[in-house]
C-alpha cells in the first residue's frame, strides 16, 4: 500500500535521524564531530544531541572555526558538499590535522546531501581523497512542521536572484522526486515564474533520468492518488510581499528577533534566564555551538511542540494581548481547580495535570515577556512611520508623496535594512523608481551609511530589488488579456493586481478575519492570491466585481489566465501521465474518490511566516467548506525582509582592514 | 525408473555422512600438467583461473604458445578465456564473491580482473610492499590481505574502491603459515589476522598483534571455517588440532600419521577439515574419525561455504556433507516419514494398495515429510532423484486438506535454474545452499560475464528480474566485437534496445569509446537521458563543449562546475573566458566561486566581458581590506580609473561616489590626527555620521565644513546636528539653533528630541514655535513637559472646558489653583 502522505514529515524526520546515527554508528568508537555552520542548526529539527552522543559522538567542532583537536582518533566530518568552498575547507583542514598530529586520524567525511564530482576532485588535489572514507547522507527537505517542508537553505534567495546559481533550482528538483518516488508523481504542476518553469522541467527530465535508471527498482510511474498536484511560486513574481513588514505574530518575532530552524535567540533580559528543568526540552536539544560564552542570549523552541505557540502564531499581532491575557486567566482558574477538587481521585488528577500546567505557564512567561518587547518596538516612532509608507505603498498611492519621510528617516539615521526595504518595495511596485530620485536616494544612502554600500546598491540592482523605471511603465506586464504577446513586460504590474485579485481588503473584522489580508493587516499577499487562484476560484469571484470565465467544475489556472498575465514569468500546468493509462486507471479506481488529497505548494526562493500563516488560513478555509484538501508547504527556506537585506548589505565598510 | 543409487558416494566419518560426486568429468587435456599450476576457484562454483608455476619444470610442447597466460576455465573444463601475463611472479592469485580476478605481484600491485574477459583495474597496495615485496596473499569474499616478506600486513577490504591499510605490525620471525577471519565475523567488524610465527599464533588486527600464547608450534597450516568460529592448526608433528578461533577450547586432534607435511588444509563445510598432499586426501570429522581418499595425479582443492570441490585432470568432483534433508531420507533404514513418503511413491506407481496405508500411517507428520521432501530435491544433485522427490511431496501435500504450495512451486523453480546453469556446456555447478547465498541476481550476473546472453534472459524472465543488464552487457560486447561501420552498429543496438527500461547507454558509450570508435560513442551516448552519466565520459573524450552543453542542460551545478573545472585547467584563459561567455549559467557560477578564489579570473572575465562597474567593484572590495589609508585610497583610486572612460551612467555615479569616498577619507584620517577623544577613529563613517560625531564632540565647525565640502541638503544637516547635540547634551548650542526663525525641518523633531532627551524645560521652549497643530496637540505637548498650567492657558484659548477638566485631575497645589481660575473664567459664559 502506499505511504501515508500525511505523515511525510515525520517519515522524513525518522528517516534522516537513522540515516545519520547509522552512519555515526559505521564509524566504530568514540569519534568527534565536526558540522558545517550552515547544518548546526538545521541537524536540531531531526535529531537531539543527546542521540549524538549515544552514537559515540564525543565532541562537536564548527567547521568553520578550525579548531578541531586531536583529542580522538576518529573524525567524523559533517558538510555540505554542494559549495566548493566548504569542501576546500575540509580538504585543507584534514590535510592539517594528518600533518601536525600526534595521533593517526582514522577520518570519515559524511557530504550532505550527496557526493559530488567536484568534492572528489577537490580531496583529490589536495591529496586525502584516498585517506578518507567517503559517506553521503541524502538529506533535502527537513521538517519544520507536519505540513512544512523546508530545504532550510540559508543562501537560496541570493543564489536564485544574485548570483544566478542553478544549485537551489536543482536540490529542490531531488527533494520533489524524494517524494515522487514515495508516493507516485504529481498528477499536475502548475507554475508561475520562470525559475517555477525550470524546476518542473528538472523535474520532467528527472522522471526521464529515473526511468533510465537501472537501479531504481521501487520507483513507478504512476500518477500518486494521494496527491493532488504541486504549485510551484517562483518569488520574483512577488517581491513586494516579504519586503512589507509582517503582521502575525511569528512573522513580526522573525523580523525582529530572527527565527532559525523553528528557534529564536533573546535576549535573556527580556525572557528571563532558562530555568534548569527545561534545559532538556529548550535549549539543549540541539547541539551546543561550541562556542557557549553567548550567556545573554537564550534559545526557545518556536514550533506546535508548544500548544500555546500554535495558538499564537498566525494571529495578527495586533491581538496577541488580549489572546495572551485570556490564556492567563484559564489558567488561573485551572490552578484554582484545585481548591474545588473533591476526593483524591480529583486530586489525584489534578495533580497529573500538573506538568502541563508548568510547562504552559513557563510559556505563557515567555510569549507575554516576548510580546512585550515586541509592543516596544511596534510602538516606536519608525516603526510605525515604515509602516504607514508601506502601507501607502502597497495601497498604491503615488510613492513620490512617502519620500520625504524615507528622506526624514535617512536623516534620523533609521537601519539601513528599513530604509532599503521601502524603497525596494516602492521600486517593486511601481515598476521602477524615478531616475531622479533613485539618484537621489543612492546619494543619500552613500552619505549617511558610507561609500561602501556601492556594492549594496549594485548587488539590489542586479537582484532587480532596486531598479529605476525606464519610460513610465513601459516594463510593466500589459494589463489583462488585451495586451498582444509582442509587448514586452519583465515587471509584475501591482496597479492592475491590486483591482484584479482584491489585493487591498481595507476593513475585516480582526476578531474573526474573512481574508487572507489579515496577515498584513489588510494586505492580500499576491503570492497567495496567486495560489488561491488555483484553490479557491470562487471566493476570489466573490471578491471580484465582474464575472470570470469560471466554472464550478474548473481545475487549474482556468479563469485566471488573463489576470495572470501581469504577473512576471510564465503561467504553465503540465499534467503528469503515466507511462502504463491502464494500470493508473484502475488504480485510481481502487483509491477510490472520498480520500482527501494534498497540495504541495512550493514557494521557490523564500517564504514569509505571514505568507505560511496565510495559506494555513486557506486550508482551514476549505476544510469549513467541505473541500477535501490539505496543503503541504514546502520552501528553499523561510525569509523575511529582514533577512533578505541582511544578506545584501556589506557588512565591512572602507576601514575594516585599517581598524581589523 | 532410474536405478541411481542415491547413497552413491556417501561416507561415514563419525555419525555423520559425507559424500563425493562426480559433477563433471574429463575436464582438462590430458597433457595438461595440472601439477605444475597454481589453481585458485571463484566462490559459490564459480571460475577456476590456473596459472602456470614457473618454478616448476614443464615439457616442452610444440604448437603451444609460450607467452605466459592465466587461464579460465569453468568447473566442466570448458576454456573461458586468456589472460596473458607478463608481469611477472605471482604472489596471490584470489577470487572475490563477484567473480573478480585478484593477482598480486611482487611490488604490490593488485590486478583486478572483472567480468573473466581480461578488463582489470590495478592498484598499488603501497605501505612499503614495493619495496619489502609481497610473500603471499589470503582472499575473502570481497576483500584481500597481503604479507610482506617483513612480515607486514595490508588490507583492502573493497576492491570497488581500494583502500590499503597497514594492519598492526606483527613481531619478526618466520611466518609457518597464516590465515584470516573474514571481517563479517570477527568481533571488531575488521579483519583479523592469524599468524603461525614460532611456536605460537599471532592474531592481528588493525590495532594490535596479540601473542596467543600456544606452545605446541610450530603450525605448518593455519585454516579458519567458512563460519570463522573454527580454526584448524596442523603442527610439526602430523597432528590437526581444531580449536575455537578465539582460541579458548580445544575441540578435536587427529594425528595424520604423515611425514610429510601436507600442501594444503582446508575446511570442507564447517565441521570437518580436509589435509591434501599431491595425492592423498585425509578428511577429518568432529571428534578425529577421519577417511582417506586417494588419487593418480595431483589434486587441487577448491574450497566453497558448504564443502569443497576437488579438481584432477579427469573430473571435478564435490565433496560435502550430506543436508539434513537428504541424510533424513535417504539414509539406509531410514525409517522417517520423509522416507515412507518417498517410498510409498513407488507403491504408487505399482499400484499398491500399501501406498494409501503408509500415508495414513505417517499423516499426523505429513507437511513435515512433504517439507524435508521438497529441500531434499533441493539439495540432491541427480535430477531423477529431484524428479522422485518432488513426485513423493506433490503426493504427500495432495493427501493433505490445507497446505500451501509456495515451497514447491519455488522450489521447482529454483531447480530448473539450477539444473539449466550446472549443465556441462555451462558449468556452474553450484550447490542449493551456495545458490541460496549467491542470490539469483548475481548468478544471472555470472552468467553474463559468460556471455551466455540468451540463457541469462530466459532465467531472468524465469525469475521476474530485471533484464537490462544483459542487455547493456550484450550491446557493449556487441560494440566491442563488431566490424560493423559505426552507424549500422548503433542502428542494431538501438533497435533492440528500444523501449527497454533502465538501459544504460552511457556503459555502451563507454566501451565503444575504449575501442577506439569515439563517433559511435558520441553517438550512443545521444540515447543516454541520464547527464550524470553522459558528461563524464564526453570530457574523457575531449567534446568539451558538449560536455558542458550537456551539463547546463540537466541543471545540476556539480556537473556544470566538474566541467568547468576540467575546462579551465585544459584551455588558456582567453579560451575558456570565450567558452563560458555565450552560457549565463556557466558563467554565473564561473563568477560566483572565482569571488572566493580567483579574483584575478574575475578581473579578466569583466574586463573582457566589458563591465567596467563589475571591476570597480572587486577593487572595492579589495580596498576594504587594505591595512592602510593611502593603500585604501590607492585601491578606489584604481577602481575609479577603470570607469572614467565609459558613459554609462551607473560608470559615472559609481565614479563621482569613489572620488568623494577617498576625499572623505582624507578627511577622516586628518580628524584622527586632530581629535584624540575616546570616540574612536572616523575612517570607514558614512558623512552623517562623521558630521554627527564631530558635532557630538564640540567640533560643529569641522562638522559644517564636511557638510559644505559635500553639499549635504540642509534638512539632513540640521537633523543631523538636532541629533548630535541632543545626544552629546550640548543644550547651549540648541538654544543657539532655536533662535533661528525657521528650521527646515520644522521645530516638533526639536521638541520631541530634546524631550526624549529628559530636558523638559528646553523642550517646552519649542512648543510656541509649532505652527500649524491643533490646540489638543498642544496641550498634550505642554503636559508632557509637566507644565499644567501652560497646557491650561492653550486650553484656555481654545475654550476647551473638557480639557480642562481633565487637566484638572493632573494637576496639583499652586497648578490646580489656576487650572480652577481658568474653568471659572470659561464657565459663566455658558
């Protein structure tokens, strides 16, 4: 029978955690561990580092610190082998430690999530190829939660638009056909975008190679009748939504605080230190970095592990205070249960009971300090400044009127990263900013922030995050179905959006949101809408005023290929046929109709907590509506605003080798 | 009927029976000499290789080459092929469990043979063998150990990836002999050594050479059980002792009685052992029964998991234990119920009325006489035997009400597999039990190395296995032997290739390539979807360009970069520069991995690519990490000189900023000099931020003449200077600015800064100044900065009683006073 879809995650999850500790195990002895940066945190979301040490694993070294000692004889290498450069770093740090040590290493490299060519060649010149036992450990997507699936790349977004580097495009080809081949192909793929179009064609030629393949025995080609199809969102068709600041409550924590592999690092000031009993479940249960001196700082776990957490995430931020307090005084009235328990079976239960009442009333410590913190920020003057000039933005008022407060901002000396993001959404969605201005603004940013953000501006540009407008909208998509194929658009046009999906809903009801927008506090995120074409047709008819080609019984993109069409990049379904109809058919026939299926949603280049809010919104949407759906959302990585201009603007200035 | 006696052969050592068949005969030439060859067998009834011993004197024969060959033959004698051999001694000759040719030479190197045809790898096995040289070698089923004649010992535990590792230097002395227990049984999953040195066994591992303290050394032979549990040791004096090969228990001796010792010892199954001298064989039981056989000529012994074979010049024979199965029916007076089952067979057939009495006797164990029915044909060798067995199980399950037939349907099965392959012309006589083992996949393997295509299709159709590999195999033969023009072969191959699933075109490719015809390998290799497979052996082939072509095709950045790796090492730069520049993918991940480790690549790339911007930029970069200011200023001043000649107006803007960057700099270095505050060095501060410290320190001057020297717009200038001095707390210098009529950026950023500050007092002092908010603005303002009374007197003016009131609630003693006078004066007019 085929594999439950629904537990996909946590096939994952299992799967990946015996895979390594059997490789660890492979390894006879004590041994130390040495993890690339890039997979500490990653390695938390499947298995904990008490396992690790079952398993023999003694010490763990970073990588990227080169302190590895000598302290045992077996060493064990933990590393991505896809980025030439880290595979140079073993090479060179293994060819250190046979030079000046004492002991004679016995040195295993386990590449993750495959064994490349290039790493060969690479142990090869440096002359330890034949002195290591090479290991591969496939992993792709790691779970972050039941119905997420995350690549948990750190760099995919710079690679896909800065760098142009295909990797990402195909580690998310082999974690699709991982699973493919578990549960049977994707009946449909439907796209938008052109790295959306690349990854389906590996995909297709994937099939192509696996049928090739002599030794895929398991695999067969057949249409999976759990799923129902894949969408795939390359992010470029929408920059502007994760340039906008997030409202939910887990977005607002990632854009302030930052959330890596489902844990947030605060300050301790703000949570209080970690008491003891918790170390197991908090802090610890991950691998220590090494370098444990960051005594101000504390891990909490932001994931559904925490029953009050899965209450609070998607909500808008704005009602995190009153959900707060009401979780508050249930549980007081819990505690106080105690004073009505009558006989010692009630006690008796109440005193089981006891645990989780601990647990949640630590939590409920956390999130309230927490959230306080947040209200600090989410008051100040700038904040709430940025967030009125997005607004306005995103409203599609004339973006020349929000300068003078950018200007304003730039003068106050506002984080560089808030001043870039609004004038990377201005330039998103408005096709372009003025010349003039852009000239003006780039001047500005070089005299307040230093000359060295030349480089920043110049990596926004080629990432098209920052670009001047050419002739007024010349590069924008033609509007609707009327514009000829000659006319030429590179640009998603958000004015016509904005009207043809409803992308601005101004008022809903806060309490009990209707829409999507909510997450944005009353902006429709274009990724989802995009989405939403695909699995709610007739909500958007109702949002929408004039009468689309729409069916009841319409699949697809059907209905919305006009509209569609002032969005960057190619619209495309393809249907997955089965090399055998027959057979397909009757087992089709055999699954029967009353099955729920999946939708995998993949969202190329990034997604936002808001934008993974929203689509949970959808789901539970259909779910009232008696659709038989779930979705599955899968991504190269979570992102944000915040961390995408992270990722761009240089971080040494003129005199960082003179000061160094 | 057949008259076969099937205890023919059978032999009683102990309570146990053994038994020798003939499985081939008349295997070799007559003339062959076999004494004067080393002969070594493939596991599981594989291969024989012999190799002539030169040491030893042979007759001259005319006609017969005298180029040195190994030769293979199958069990039945049929010739398989030559291998000619000109390098040399050799100092192991060993089978792995897949049919590979192992051949060691003195300097240590390995050949390895795959697929019985001549193709081999070598390797080295390094360590100090060439220069100590190679004594002799010991083999498992996929893996070798060598002695070096100062005693060291390397291991390779994979041929498919050889690794040589030095095991743990065993002590000097004579080795007497030496054996290994295969890594699969040892406690430490590693390979261990056993060697007779002195009086006494060494066993060796990667670790450690332990002494196992015997002193009724010195051992001649040292053999381990198939099982590894067993050791057998033949000391000086002609005894046999078996011991545990841990050597704790002493289990058997047997004293051979010989003088001479005996040339080799080998286990024959787990539970008896086998001495052979040219041509005599002792064969020796649990508990020292033993039985002698004896020969003309020399005989080689061929040892397997489950007994021996035994090859002469006139036959092949196999020597085993007799199966529980086959012992339980057939043994003389048997009287189990597998055997009246088998007997009432015969009753059957003469119609005897016993028949029916003897099943009913025995049916309380029916299903297990049908069982031991049904393996005893498995085991048995003599087809009618086979026949009659399964004839007795069909009757035995036929009486039965429920039984399920899966047993002896597979069983039939497995039979006609066996009996197909063990047919003389074929020559795989392989045992059910070495069957079970070998798997059916790897028999049908076997056959392949064989060539035996045809019947290799049938099995595997049989067996419902996969038949692409015979099939590659055969196309790659067919590349490899054909005269055909390349076109007509790759038609022929194509055609019967078509449609079949996991064909590999790349192996075919690959043999047409290693023949010579790379176009029909080109060509081939076209068929191939898989990229991975075709791009390694494009740039093997030097199409370099399609190579890549293929590589950016399948989207996978290993094999893009692998490519670009070769590409960049085999052509001269401007070659490769031109190669990458018409492929945006080549030549984005040409950019990015060349920013970490080649920027003067990079620097050519956008030299010759014409981006001027892109170049100016790696110098910046460059620049941020000079250690001083003038080489800081050297680097932009590189960089700037790259853009002047270009129009571009990015060129330009990028220019102008640089010029102003190193005039900053200068700038900040002269600060440095002048201001020695604790504040820290200026150099790398954007200009706000200079204009804000030099204001924040009491230099305002300096501050205006950077804000001059950069034409910094004047809102920018007086926030800036807002900011600096509120946080420097220099109030003096804002009440000087706040004398001013008009700031450009209005006077509520002054309120609000100097408020944030905690100087309220100077903060009230810009209230009047706002113009244009409305009096609730104000008053709130006013309270703020604590002044009541002020805020009153603007809701005075306002006429605002409501505010007023709740003015009121804030305020206290002189305040309240007033704030009452100015309710009263609002009051009576109402």
């Amino acid at each position: 029978m085929a594999p439950n879809i629904d537990k996909e995650a946590e096939h994952i999850r299992d799967k990946a955690r015996k895979e390594l500790l059997g490789l660890l195990e492979g390894v006879r002895g004590k041994k130390n561990l040495v993890i690339g940066k890039d997979l500490t945190g990653g390695l938390g979301l499947f298995v904990q580092f008490s396992q690790l040490k079952e398993y023999g694993v003694d010490k763990v070294f970073e990588l990227e610190n080169g302190n590895t000692d000598s302290s045992q004889r077996n060493i064990v290498y933990l590393v991505h082998g896809e980025k030439p450069s880290l595979v140079q770093t073993v090479a060179e740090q293994i060819k250190k430690l046979q030079k000046n040590g004492s002991v004679e290493h016995e040195i295993s490299v386990i590449w993750v999530p495959r064994r490349t060519l290039v790493s060969n060649k690479i142990l090869e010149d440096a002359g330890v190829l034949g002195d290591v036992n090479i290991l591969e450990l496939p992993i792709f997507f790691l779970p972050l939660e039941d119905d997420m699936l995350s690549l948990e790349m750190d760099e995919t977004f710079n690679d896909l638009y800065l760098r142009h580097d295909p990797g990402p495009l195909y580690l998310a080809a082999k974690a699709l056909m991982q699973i493919q081949q578990r549960h049977g192909l994707f009946p449909r793929i439907l796209g938008k975008g052109d790295n959306a179009r690349k990854l389906a064609n590996l995909l297709l030629r994937a099939r192509k190679e696996l049928d090739a393949d002599e030794a895929a025995t398991q695999y067969t080609s057949m249409p999976s009748t759990s799923i129902e199809q894949l969408i795939i969102i390359d992010r470029d068709v929408d920059f502007a939504t994760p340039l906008l600041t997030q409202l939910t409550y887990e977005g607002l924590i990632d854009e302030l605080v930052g959330i890596k592999h489902n844990r947030a690092e605060v300050d301790s000031s703000i949570i209080g230190a970690a008491p003891q009993q918790r170390s197991q479940a908090g802090s610890s249960s991950t691998p220590p970095p090494p370098a444990v001196r960051q005594g101000f700082k504390r891990k909490i776990q932001l994931d559904s592990s925490d029953p009050l957490y899965e209450q609070l995430r998607s909500a808008n931020f704005a009602l995190i205070g009153p959900h707060l307090n009401k979780i508050a005084r249930r549980l007081e009235s819990d505690y106080e249960g105690r004073h009505h328990a009558r006989g010692i079976n009630e006690l008796r239960e109440f005193v089981n009971k006891l645990p989780t009442f601990q647990q949640e009333h630590q939590s409920l410590a956390i999130h309230t300090n927490l959230a306080d913190d947040l209200i600090k920020h989410t008051r100040s003057d700038t904040f709430n400044r940025e967030l009125e000039v997005q607004q306005n933005i995103a409203a599609g008022t004339d973006p020349i009127y929000q300068h003078e407060t950018i200007e304003e901002l730039i003068a106050r000396d506002a984080p560089l990263s808030t001043i870039l993001r609004l004038l990377c959404l201005e330039s998103a969605v408005a096709g372009g900013l003025r010349p003039k201005d852009l000239d003006s603004f780039r001047r500005q940013i070089l005299h307040a922030y230093g000359f060295h953000h030349l480089l920043t501006l110049d990596a926004l540009e080629t990432m098209e995050l920052l670009q001047p407008r050419s002739s007024a909208s010349a590069l924008l998509l033609p509007v609707g179905g009327g514009g000829s194929q000659s006319e030429k658009g590179t640009k998603t046009n958000y004015a016509y959006l904005r009207k043809g999906l409803r992308l601005i809903i101004d008022e809903y009801n806060e309490q009990d949101p209707e829409d999507v927008a909510y997450v944005y506090s009353g902006y429709a995120p274009l990724s989802i809408r995009i989405v939403q074409c695909v699995l709610q047709k007739q909500y958007l008819q109702s949002l929408h005023k004039s009468p689309l080609p729409l069916t009841s019984s319409s699949t697809g993109w059907t209905g919305f290929e006009d509209i569609l069409k002032s969005v960057k990049g190619p619209t495309f379904t393809l249907a997955q046929k089965p090399t055998d109809e027959k057979a397909a058919k009757v087992k089709a026939a055999l699954a029967g109709t009353g099955v729920s299926k999946t939708v995998f949603v993949m969202f190329l280049g990034g997604i936002t907590f808001a934008e993974v809010a929203a689509l949970r919104f959808i789901g539970r949407k259909m779910t009232e509506s008696g659709q038989r759906r779930k979705i599955v959302i899968c991504t190269t990585g979570v992102i944000s605003g915040r961390s995408i201009m992270d990722g761009v603007i240089e971080k040494s200035n003129l005199a960082s080798g003179i000061t160094a | 009927m057949t008259n076969h006696n099937p205890r023919a052969g059978w032999e009683k050592i102990g309570d146990q029976f053994y038994q020798k068949i003939q499985l081939y005969e008349s295997i070799f030439d007559p003339d062959l000499e076999l004494e004067n060859y080393l002969v070594a067998g493939a596991p599981y009834g594989g291969a024989l290789a012999l190799w002539r011993d030169p040491a030893k004197i042979a007759r001259y024969r005319t006609g017969q080459s005298a180029k040195p060959t190994i030769d293979i033959y199958s069990s039945s004698g049929k010739l398989i092929s030559n291998i000619n051999w000109e390098k040399g001694p050799i100092k192991g000759l060993g089978w792995s469990d897949d049919e590979k040719l192992l051949v060691v030479t003195e300097d240590g190197t390995v050949h390895c043979y795959f697929g019985l045809h001549g193709d081999f790898q070598p390797f080295s096995l390094g360590h100090g063998a060439e220069e100590f040289g190679v004594k002799s070698c010991r083999f498992w089923s996929h893996g070798l150990v060598a002695l070096l004649s100062n005693n060291a010992l390397i291991a390779v535990s994979s041929f498919d990836e050889p690794r040589p590792r030095l095991l743990a230097q065993p002590p000097d002395g004579e080795v007497h002999s030496w054996s290994l227990i295969p890594p699969a049984y040892t406690l430490s999953r590693s390979v261990e050594v056993l060697l007779a040195i002195d009086k006494t066994i060494f066993v060796v591992d990667a670790t450690e050479a332990e002494d196992r303290g015997l002193s009724d050394g010195p051992f001649k032979h040292v053999s381990v059980s198939p099982n590894g549990r067993f050791a057998a040791l033949f000391t000086e004096d002609g005894k046999v002792w078996v011991v545990g090969s841990d050597f704790q228990n002493k289990y058997s001796e047997y004293d051979s009685k010989a003088k001479t010792t005996p040339t080799q010892t080998h286990w024959c199954g787990n539970d008896s052992v086998l001495l052979a001298w040219e041509d005599e064989i002792h064969m020796v039981g649990p508990n020292g029964a033993a039985v002698k056989y004896y020969y003309d000529d020399q005989v080689h012994v061929v040892p397997d998991i489950d007994g021996v074979r035994l090859i002469t010049n006139e036959a092949c024979e196999f020597l085993h234990k007799v199966p529980d199965p086959l012992e339980d029916v057939f043994k003389l007076g048997s009287s189990s119920a597998a055997s009246v089952l088998l007997d009432s067979i015969e009753l059957l057939e003469k119609k005897s009325p016993k028949a029916d009495e003897n099943i009913q006797r025995i049916k309380p164990n029916l299903p297990e006489a049908v069982e031991t029915c049904i393996q005893a044909a498995g085991y048995e060798f003599n087809q009618s035997l086979q026949k009659q067995l399964l004839r007795a199980a069909s009757f035995g399950k036929s009486v039965l009400d429920l039984y399920s037939s899966d047993e002896f349907v597979d069983m039939c099965e497995d039979l006609r597999v066996l009996n197909a392959v063990r047919d003389y012309r074929i020559g795989l006589y392989i045992s059910y039990e070495q069957y079970l083992r070998l798997t059916p996949e790897r028999l049908i393997a076997r056959l392949v190395d064989r060539r035996e295509y045809l019947l290799a299709i049938k099995l595997s159709e049989f067996l419902h296995l996969p038949l692409n590999k015979i099939y590659v195999h055969w196309a790659s033969q067919k590349v490899k032997a054909s005269s055909a023009d390349d076109d007509s072969i790759r038609d022929i191959v194509v055609e019967r290739l078509r449609g079949k699933p996991g064909i590999s075109f790349e192996t075919i490719a690959r043999a047409a390539y290693n023949e010579g015809r790379s176009h029909l390998a080109t060509s081939l290799l076209n068929h191939e979807p898989r990229a991975g497979k075709q791009v390694p052996l494009l740039l093997n082939m030097e199409e370099d360009e399609i190579a890549l072509d293929k590589a950016i095709e399948s989207g996978d950045p290993d094999l893009i970069f692998f490519v670009l790796l070769e590409l960049k090492k085999k052509l001269p730069l401007a070659a490769f520069l031109r190669t990458i520049s018409s492929k945006p993918v080549a030549a984005a991940l040409v950019e990015s991995s060349a920013r970490i480790e080649d920027r003067e690549l990079l620097k050519d790339l956008y030299y010759q690519d014409d981006r001027p911007v892109q170049g100016s930029n790696l110098l910046v970069e460059e620049a941020m990490q000079q250690p001083q200011v003038q080489a800081v200023i050297d680097k932009l001043k590189l960089a700037v000189r790259l853009l002047t000649d270009t129009k571009d107006p990015t060129a330009v803007l990028h220019g102008r900023a640089l010029t102003e960057a190193t005039q900053l700099l200068k700038m900040q270095e002269a600060f440095d000099k002048d201001i020695t505050d604790s504040s820290g060095s200026y150099l790398g501060l954007g200009i706000n931020e200079t204009m804000f410290r030099l204001i924040k320190s009491g230099y305002s001057k300096r501050a205006a003449k950077v804000q001059s020297e950069f034409k910094v717009p004047e809102k920018t200038w007086w926030w800036v200077r807002l900011r600096a001095l509120t946080a420097g707390r220099l109030w003096g210098e804002v009440e000087e600015i706040g004398k001013n009529k008009k700031s450009p950026i209005g006077w509520e950023p002054f309120y609000n800064e100097v408020l944030g500050a905690g100087n309220t007092r100077l903060a009230s002092s810009f209230i009047a100044k706002c113009g244009g908010l409305q009096p609730a603005e104000r008053i709130e303002m006013w309270v703020k900065c604590g002044m009541v009374v002020k805020a009153g007197e603007e809701a005075l003016r306002a006429k605002d009683t409501n505010a007023l009131e709740s003015l009121r609630d804030k305020a206290n003693g002189q305040q309240l006073v007033e704030i009452e006078r100015m309710l009263s004066h609002l009051r009576p007019k109402r």
